[in-house]
C-alpha cells in the first residue's frame, strides 16, 4: 500500500504492486487515473485505517438499476447539498511518476515536496508535457489539447487498483478541519470557481454558528453521523445496493503485520479470451449430439404464473446448473401478430450485422469463426421508444424484459453466481433471411473493453407460426462438466452436447453472456428475434 495523505490510501490490485508497475511500463503507460473510494464509518475512530472496511463506490459506476438508484438516493437524503461523497464527488487521483530523465534513478530524486506539489530535479526531462504546454491548453481549453495518447486499459491488473479516502471519520478531527480554515470564502482561483452547495460549505456553516469549542463539536458531531455512518441495518442495506463495498484488505493487513491482498473477483483478459474455441476444437464441437431443448413454463408461460417469484428463481436456478435457460413468456396471444408485423416493417430500417472483437468491428474475411448472416437495428438508437412511435407493441416488449431482467437482479447476486447487474444495453432487432445463420460465438468474449461488460443475455423470438422445418434454431452447447476454455471439456467428446431451441413467438432465451457459447443454425424463412444485453460483475466487486 502507498499512504498518499493523512486520509488517503493508494491500493493495488490482487496481482500486487509491482506486477501493477511492470504491466503499465510494458504497455507504455506514463499516466494513470484510479478511482476514489469513501470511507462509510460504523462510529467514529481516531485510527480508520485500522477500523474501517466499509467504502461509498464512485457514483459513475453505481448500478445503473433501480436498486442502484435507491442507493444514491439514501446518501442524497443525508446532506442539505444531496451529495453522494462528502468531498470530491469528481474523485481524487493518484500519479506514478517515471523515472526516465533522471540521472540518478534512486526514488528520492523525484520524490514530491507535499502531498500535492511535485519538484523534479534539475537534470529531470519531461517529455510529456511544459509549463508552456499546460499555459497554452489552459488557454485555448481542453476540447482542444491532443489526448490521442491517453488509452483504456480494463484488464484487472490496471482497473482493480483504488484510492482510499477517508475524510470524515470523528467529530473532533472535522472539528479541527473547519476550526482551521474557519470562515473561507465559497470561490476559488481568484473567484474564477464558485463552490457549489456541499457538505464542505455545511459543515462551515455548522461550525460558524457557535462560539464555544463544545457546541461546536457536539452539532459536527451530529451533522457527521447524519451525513456518513451507517447502522449496521443499513451497512445491509447498502451493500444490497451496490453504494457501498466492503474493503477489508488494508484493515487485515495492518492488524496481522503481513499483506493481506484483495480477492480477485474479476476475471482476467486471458482467463475470458481462453473460453473462445479454436478453430479445432470449433469443428470437433460441431460433430457433436444435437437435441430438443426444455422450455420452461411450456403449459402456462412466466408471467401467468401464480407466483412469478417462483417463476424467476426457477430461471436463476438453470442460470446457475446450466449457464442458460429457455421459458415461454406467457404474453397474450394477440402480440404475437402485432410484434411481428412491427418487426418486419422495420426491416427496412436494418443493416447488416456486425462482429466486435476486443473492440473491433471485425471483417467477416478476418475470422471465419464469427460469420454473420443477420440484419439488425438497435431500438433506442433508432427512436423507437414509447407508445406513439412506429413500434409501440416492441418498445413495450423491450420494457417487460428490462424489467425482467431488473427482477432478477437481486436473485443473482444471492445465487452462486454472485452476479450484480450494472445496466442495460439498447434492445436489438435482428431479422434473418433465408439462408441466414449465425456461427457459434460468445456474445462477450472478452470483457467488452470495460469492467462490467455484458454477463446475461435475453432473446425474445418474434415469429408467429413459425415452422420448425424451416430450421433457425438457436443451437446452445453445454458441457455436461467443467466450463467452456477447460482443457478436459475440450478434450472429452461424449460431455459435450448442443441444445436446439425453435425460434417461435413467446419464447425467451436467457444465456450467460460471457460463458454460453451458441449459434443460430441456417433459417430458410425470415427469422426475427429481439435481444437484450444486461451488463455486471461479482457482486463484491465494488464497480473499480
């Protein structure tokens, strides 16, 4: 651990710290941003590193969920301001400084003088960047500095690194914060910056409302507790949100004598690009048995069901045993004619599908492996949203499976897969004509390029009568052990089996998104089928 300021902590990631290190010098990297955690207390404490294990995630990736909604709106309540963090709600930053340029290379010669003020040597030679440069951006503003050199990196080994902060863990050190700076001024740089409303001018006001040393300390105390500790209901509570996570790694750490590295709950780029069949065992999988798969709920559908909660724990359960599930909806039957026709009128709308690998739109030439043979569209991207639209029975559709998916939220996070859903992606129509197919693929194979990316997918088939003569099924293989990527799944033929579901209307498929490889088999009539994405992580993760 690195001890930025008297509350600041910099915390590396499970592969630790110099592992850290050589994987941003092996990338190039000379910059990198990590994001802040709060401090949530219990009670107050004089030695939070030491009692504190509870943090306030950074309010951008807070599920974007309605659980995850609740959760910022408990913390709004507690300040006159509704703030989320007490202080910087835009995050704090730490910087690891090369030390290329310097003649000698022993950490001191570029040690900072503060907390916040860097003095390189003399003989040092920054090539990044010129007290000339940062005049002239500021100048001319930041829409115009050249930042092609800045890059995203989510491989665990960058994004799983945090800064600590503890601003606000006893009344008598806020006491002494406000004591110090006492009535200052609500602007900054000169009056250039007002500061907004805030917990900071609160607390200010607070303080300058009495003169004895006593009063003041008793009303910071009780703005303090209001504003920042949790209950142990409400530790709970927040926790279910995803507002808060608990960090325990530094507490241990200190208590024990020894580091304590953070669990890895998220796996690496490797791990997830291992899952991706080769060529060759591609073609092996392709001769292996094919067989009618189980539609759920066949007799009555999902939602006529007398207790949908039992309904949905039934979808998480096979989520769990099996990495997908196929159910029938239940929606009357008067939709099923009025989503297709809606569907088929938008085909016009469509273009053709494309590949996405590592973040790439991928040339079909390039990877025979993710042939497509689709037409999609995307419905918020094209407007089609709300009832008055050209497709109000499918914007109704995409809304009933957001909200499925929404409800299954909390169910996978005390499921064994330990998932938190983060968001929803915009709804995909896709339309396949005959011939059309969809070669075997995992719909996120690589982590989509960010820390949560896609974990559950739902399929919506959207065709009325559909014969099964004319094929386009969605074809699931399942491994009867092991997980797709292991080496004796690969290597043991009589486990594997593909599982055909028939693209008819009312029927769902929901299919890990980052584990379940699957396909859609030749169509010889037009198919249309509407897909959602929900995008997550470990429910422990704490969204860094």
């Amino acid at each position: 651990m690195f001890h930025l300021d008297h509350d600041e902590l910099f915390l590396p990631p499970p592969h630790g710290l110099q592992a850290h290190f050589q994987h941003l010098e092996a990338g190039n990297c000379r910059l990198c941003l990590y994001q802040n955690f709060e401090a949530a207390p219990q009670s107050h404490t004089l030695t939070p590193f030491l009692d504190v294990s509870y943090f306030k995630v950074p309010s951008g990736r807070v599920s974007k969920t309605p659980l995850g909604a609740a959760g910022m709106e408990f913390w709004a309540q507690r300040t006159k301001a509704h703030n989320y963090f007490l202080y910087y709600d835009n995050g704090k930053s730490a910087v690891k400084i090369p030390a290329q340029g310097v003649a000698s290379r022993r950490s001191e010669d570029i040690a900072p003088t503060s907390v916040h003020v860097l003095y390189p040597p003399n003989n040092f030679k920054a090539r990044a960047c010129t007290v000339k440069r940062v005049k002239s951006a500021k100048q001319k503003g930041l829409q115009e500095m050249n930042l092609t050199w800045m890059k995203a990196c989510h491989d665990e080994i960058v994004v799983g690194a945090k800064v600590l902060h503890y601003p606000a863990t006893h009344f008598e050190r806020l006491w002494r914060k406000y004591h110090h700076l006492g009535n200052f001024p609500a602007v900054r740089f000169g009056g250039e910056l007002v500061v907004p409303a805030s917990f900071h001018l609160e607390a200010r006001d607070e303080y300058l409302k009495y003169s004895d040393k006593t009063t003041q300390q008793e009303k910071l105390k009780e703005l303090l507790e209001r504003a920042a500790f949790l209950s142990d209901e409400e530790v709970q509570s927040q926790l279910e949100t995803g507002s808060v996570v608990s960090i325990d790694t530094v507490r241990e750490s200190l208590r024990q004598g020894v580091w304590i590295p953070p669990r890895q709950l998220r796996p690496s780029l490797f791990s997830l690009l291992q899952r991706r069949p080769s060529k060759e065992a591609m073609e092996r999988m392709q001769r292996m048995r094919r067989m009618p798969a189980e539609v759920l709920f066949e007799a009555v559908g999902l939602l006529k069901m007398e207790s949908l909660d039992q309904g949905l724990q039934k979808v998480v359960e096979q989520l769990e045993t099996r990495g997908w599930a196929a159910c029938h909806l239940g929606l009357h039957g008067c939709l099923d004619a009025r989503y297709g026709l809606e569907a088929s009128q938008l085909k016009p709308k469509m273009s053709k599908g494309a590949t996405v690998i590592e973040n790439r739109v991928v040339d079909p030439t390039e990877s025979p492996n993710a042939l497509r043979g689709d037409w999609t569209l995307f419905m918020q991207e094209q407007g089609l949203t709300g009832p008055k639209g050209p497709a109000p029975t499918l914007t109704m559709l995409e809304s009933a499976l957001t909200d499925l998916g929404m409800q299954l939220d909390p169910r996978l996070r005390r499921s064994r897969l330990q998932l938190r859903i983060t968001e929803r992606c915009d709804g995909m129509l896709a339309c396949y004509e005959e011939g059309g197919a969809y070669s075997a693929h995992l719909d996120n194979a690589d982590g989509d390029g960010r820390v949560d990316g896609r974990v559950l997918t739902m399929v919506m088939y959207l065709n009325q009568n559909w014969d099964r003569r004319a094929g386009g099924e969605l074809a699931i293989f399942e491994p009867e052990k092991g997980e797709l990527g292991d080496e004796q799944v690969e290597g043991k033929l009589t486990w594997l089996k593909w599982y055909m579901v028939s693209p008819e209307a009312n029927t769902l498929v929901l299919l890990l998104a980052d584990r379940v490889l699957h396909e859609v088999r030749s169509a010889y009539a037009e198919r249309y089928a509407l897909s959602m994405w929900f995008c997550g992580q470990h429910a422990e993760y704490g969204g860094s």
